[in-house]
C-alpha cells in the first residue's frame, strides 16, 4: 500500500468483520461449573467494568485520531475510521442499556402496590 492511499479492498474486510460483530449476540454459558454454584456479580461492578471499557475504546478512538492528523505513518486512515466505529457502537449500546434501565426504573416507579 502506498503511503496517501487509501486501501478500499482492506476497510470494506474490516467494515465487513464490524457489521458481523454488530450483528452477531452475546454468547454466554449457561453451563454451571462442577461445583454447581455460580459466582454472583455485582451489578454495580458490572456497570462501572461497561462504562471503563466505553470510555477506554473512546480515549484510543481519539489518540488514535490524534496521531493521524499529526501525521504519524504508523496509523492508518482505516484504522482510525475502525476504532471510532467500535467507540460509536460501544456508547450507543450503552445508551440503548440507559435507556432500558430508565424505563424499568419508571414502571417499576409506576407500580401500585
């Protein structure tokens, strides 16, 4: 690849692989381990290792950004253009769980009891 080119064929793979990851669920086990007690989570902990993970995509995104407009020939344009789409899809999903959490809290606000 030359340097100033941009290398199509590269970014639609790449765009190709973000679209499967978009696309594809979670998978979790639901397999029990021998003991047969599982380890409860923190919901708290949960949240807050989501939000650390959010956070960290964005900050790469945007040193990543950085280092291209200052012209540094290690980044690539696509690579950029990668990591700021993981970043957006990270903070949308986690805008879709706020909003999930905010409608939960008012229905369960809205309960008679």
């Amino acid at each position: 690849m030359k340097t100033g080119m941009i290398d199509t064929s590269r970014i639609e793979a790449m765009m190709a692989q973000l679209k499967a990851a978009a696309t594809r669920p979670e998978t979790t086990s639901n397999v029990l381990p021998a003991g047969g007690a599982v380890d409860k989570v923190n919901f708290a902990d949960a949240l807050k290792s989501s939000l650390d993970q959010v956070n960290s995509a964005q900050v790469q995104s945007q040193q990543l950004g950085q280092r291209f407009a200052m012209g540094d020939d290690k980044v690539n344009l696509s690579d950029v253009m990668i990591s700021m789409q993981k970043a957006n899809i990270s903070f949308q999903a986690t805008i879709q769980v706020r909003n999930k959490l905010i409608s939960a809290y008012h229905e369960i606000m809205n309960m008679q009891i």
